[in-house]
C-alpha cells in the first residue's frame, strides 16, 4: 500500500483527491491537512509514502512546507497547482510531477504511475529533484514576510514584521522576537536571501537586524560601532558589514 497524505486549504479540493484515489486499490489516505503549518507536523510524524502538495496556500505554500520538513526521506511529492505558470517552469526539468486543479481522474493516474516507480526504486529519490527546484524557484520568489518554527512542539509562523534581529547559532539561525526567541533550521546566508534588502540588512557575519528597529549607533574603542536595537539588544556591526548600513542609510558612518 502506498499511504498518501493530501495537502490542500480547500475542503472540496481534498475531498476530489479523496474520490479520485479511492479508484486506485493500492493508495491509502492516512491523513489529510488544511494549511502549511499542520502539514509540516503531519508529513513528519507519519512519514507518508507520498504527498498530495497544493501550491498555493495562505501563510505557508506548497514550497514553505517542503523547506521546512526535517525528515530523513522526503516522500514522493505531486504538486497540486490551480495555474499552470507553475507547471511551465522547473518540475519536468527535475523530474518532479505534479497536476492542475481541476485534478482530472486520467492525469492523477500518469502522476501515481509515475510515483510509483519511483517508490520501486527509492535510490531514484526525488530529494535531490526538490532541492534543485527550490533552488531555480527562490530565485523569483517574493521575499518572506512569514516564517515557520518549531515552538511549544508546534510549528508556528511567525510574522517578520515582528522579528527584531537574527544571529547565526551552529545549525540554526535564532529569531529574536521581542521577549521571544525561536530556532529555524537553516544557515544565515539562506535566510538572508530570502528577506527583503529594503527591510532588513546584514550588520556581522552572524547578525541580520530590521532597519527600523535600530535606535542608535555607538562607536566603540577600536573605531567600530555597536549597533542598539529599540528592544535595548546591542550587536556589533563588523567593518566587513558597514558599508552595508551605510548603504541603506545614505550616508557614511
């Protein structure tokens, strides 16, 4: 049996997924979601053979959720889009499947097919297709304004326009929140291309800061600055980072 998770915001959309599947003996739907973020803890607890994944959903997308997955395997993943831009960019080029909605009965089967030799061979995983296309599609995408995390054994999205500063810690990044921290997988030069220059601005190697959270800068000892936040946090601005500040400033230091 092939067990299926369906991931999608409309009710009537994963209830079509459901009949359509119901026709093919060897799938078995043991979960369905509604948003992005229950889809995360979902995929990940029962490690699913394969998913139905809609794009377009509010707060986390189809591509959020796949980036915020810590599993050891992906399953096997057939995007479910309701406009076919999508489908012209890079899923055939990484071998990646994937159905407009209206889903029709014939197209749904050519994509299990298709996941199902997959599925024979896992050595063919598709990991290595959704990570060149996350890859191609960040570079288009809109800048975040929403992130998930893990908080409370719960993923929730946190709101940038909330997040005062970030800081590199090992593996993780750490967005600082007010009085609230919370740890993102992921390496602070991949956040950082995904933020939005005009809003954010890298001050240190291990540092991104929101512009207008910033109160003043102080010049230290050794002709640097310390950078205050109006939540009080200070941070250094490293001079391999000043001229980045400047910049968005409009005017030297």
């Amino acid at each position: 049996m092939i067990d299926v998770v369906i991931v999608d915001d409309e009710p009537p959309a994963r209830a079509r997924l459901r009949r359509l599947l119901a026709d093919h003996a060897d799938t078995r739907v043991t979960a369905e979601c509604g948003d992005g973020a229950s889809a995360v803890q979902t995929i990940e607890a029962a490690a699913p053979d394969l998913v139905l994944l809609d794009i377009q959903m509010p707060e986390l997308d189809g591509f959020d959720v796949l980036q915020a997955l810590e599993v050891p395997q992906l399953p096997e993943i057939i995007f479910v889009s309701a406009f076919d831009q999508y489908a012209l960019r890079a899923f055939r080029v990484h071998a990646l499947d994937y159905v407009v909605k209206p889903v029709e009965a014939d197209r749904l089967a050519e994509a299990l097919d298709h996941a199902r030799r997959r599925l024979r061979d896992r050595q063919a995983s598709s990991e290595a297709g959704v990570a060149g296309l996350l890859s191609d599609l960040s570079k288009d995408r809109p800048y975040w304004s929403r992130i998930p995390v893990r908080a409370d054994g719960r993923v929730r999205v946190v709101d940038l326009t909330d997040v005062d500063w970030i800081g590199a810690a090992d593996n993780y990044v750490s967005l600082h929140a007010g009085h609230r921290e919370y740890l993102v997988r992921d390496t602070i030069t991949q956040i950082e291309q995904r933020l939005d220059p005009a809003v954010f601005v890298r001050i240190h190697r291990s540092t991104i800061v929101r512009l207008d959270c910033i109160l003043e800068l102080l010049p230290d000892l050794h002709g640097d600055f310390q950078v205050r936040l109006k939540s009080g946090a200070t941070l250094a601005l490293s001079r391999t980072f000043r001229s980045r500040l400047e910049e968005r400033f409009g005017r030297r230091l």
